[in-house]
C-alpha cells in the first residue's frame, strides 16, 4: 500500500510541475500580446534634433551628451538580472524580468520573476499604459496573488515611468509629456504627463552630466489593499551608448524609511535594443 501512495505523490508533483509550466507560457505570451498591444498604441515620437534652449542647464548639458543621433526613437526593449526583496526586511532574492517600453505616448509593460526556492518562482507584471497603472502578482504563474489598480498604483506606475525614462532620454525633450524646472545647476524637476496623469520627480545630476539619482513622493503597497505616499530614491549608474544614446546599465530602487533609504530592487542591464520588432 506504501508503494501505492508514494505513486500518487509522485504523479500529483508531476501533474503539479505540469501545471505550473503551462500556466508559464500562458503568462509570458499575456505579457508579450500587452507589448505588442502597447507597440501597435504608438504615434510618432518628438525629433531628437528639438531645440534645447528652454531646458534647466543640467538637463541641456545631460541630453547634448546623452542624445547622439537623430532618427526618433519609438520602443525601447530590455533584459535584466539582478537581485529583489519582497518585503522591506526581507532578504535578496535573484530576479530576472524583460520590459518594453513605448516613447510616445510614453507607457511601459515589465515582467520580473523572483526565484523563492529551487523549481519555486513569483511572477511580477507592472505596466502604466496612458496614464493607467497595474501590478500584477502569481505564484509559479498559477496563483494570483495580487491584481492591484487604483489611482494610488497609477501614480506609482506612473513616476516608476518617469524615473525610468534614463532608458529612452529622447521623450524628455517631447514638451507633449515632459515639463521641465530649474533647481540649481546640478537639479531639475520633471512632470510627466500623460492622458491627463500627471506625477512630478526630482533628477540630480552627478559630474558627468549625468543623471545620479531620481527622487519623488510615490506611494507604496503596505499590504492589505493600503498605501502611503513614502519618500522613494532611484539611482543609475554604468551608462553605456547604445545606438548613440547614453543610457544605464544599473539601477537601484529604495524606499526611504525614518530617513535611511532601504534598498529593494537592484537591476543589472543585460541587453537594451531601441525600436526591436516584437
């Protein structure tokens, strides 16, 4: 009779791993239908050659050498490695996850997966598409464990957009999104907005001209269907040209917390690709 049962949990794992796998594929062809989705919503991006004359100095300095070409960029399509905690006291975890992004009008979709434990895995979706956040969450592509909305996630969406527009430099110069203040030589205020969302951040801008770190008020997920807006901090660093376009090769995400900025996302740029067919 041992024999029996030891069959039956056998084949129940079996059926189990079966399941999780095709629930994968289904996952990961969801995520690519809402890139191509996001592609198809695209209009034509504002010309990299814009005059510059009206931008703060530390953002005319960083797009004069960020920005070396002249054909409009329209998608951006990256991979990334890295290390993610789930939880602000929790410990780092391996990640890897693709993101899409589209110019203009300026929207992005990510998919991230956490590896918990050998052969167990969490799913991440995270979009803003005209303004509108989701944060999508299923364990081993199977079961959901968060499908958040709400004006609260779509302006987290939305600054994560902002914040991560180091990735496609070009849309800073489309006045249709981007409006610009003047800090001081080396910061600048950005409001992005976007089918009527709009969030504000702040770009400090280290000595080579280029963006250091991102920081803004962005709500953050507590847990049981509440949020707070919580000081967030986003650094770039290893900028590298692609296509003639400086961009970053790593990026931090923190929260900051009692004053101490607490680290939860640290992404290594793989593979950055500008206008890839889906």
């Amino acid at each position: 009779m041992l024999w029996v049962i030891s069959w039956a949990f056998v084949a129940l794992i079996g059926i189990a791993g079966t399941t999780a796998s095709v629930n994968s594929m289904r996952f990961g062809r969801r995520v690519a239908l809402e890139m191509r989705e996001v592609s198809a919503g695209a209009i034509e991006p504002a010309s990299t050659t814009q005059q510059r004359a009206d931008l703060p100095p530390p953002v005319a300095r960083y797009l004069t050498r960020a920005v070396n070409r002249s054909e409009p960029i329209h998608t951006v399509s990256l991979r990334h490695a890295g290390r993610f905690r789930t939880s602000l006291d929790g410990s780092w975890l391996p990640i890897r996850g693709t993101q899409f992004f589209r110019t203009s009008p300026p929207a992005f979709v990510w998919w991230g997966r956490v590896r918990i434990a050998p052969g167990l895995w969490v799913d991440a979706r995270d979009r803003s598409v005209e303004g509108v956040g989701n944060m999508l969450v299923r364990a081993e592509s199977t079961i959901t464990i968060a499908d958040s909305r709400g004006p609260q996630l779509d302006q987290g969406a939305l600054l994560r957009l902002l914040g991560e527009m180091t990735w496609m430099p070009s849309v800073f110069l489309d006045q249709r999104y981007v409006r610009w203040s003047a800090i001081d030589d080396h910061r600048a205020s950005a409001t992005l907005t976007v089918n009527g969302h709009e969030v504000s951040g702040q770009f400090e801008f280290g000595a080579d001209d280029l963006p250091a770190t991102f920081t803004a008020q962005r709500y953050r997920d507590l847990g049981n269907g509440k949020s707070a807006l919580t000081p967030f901090v986003g650094r770039s660093s290893d900028y590298r040209r692609v296509s003639g376009v400086l961009v970053p090769y790593r990026v931090v995400g923190a929260w900051v917390i009692n004053d101490q900025p607490i680290e939860y996302a640290d992404f290594i740029v793989e593979e950055l690709a500008f206008d890839r067919r889906l």
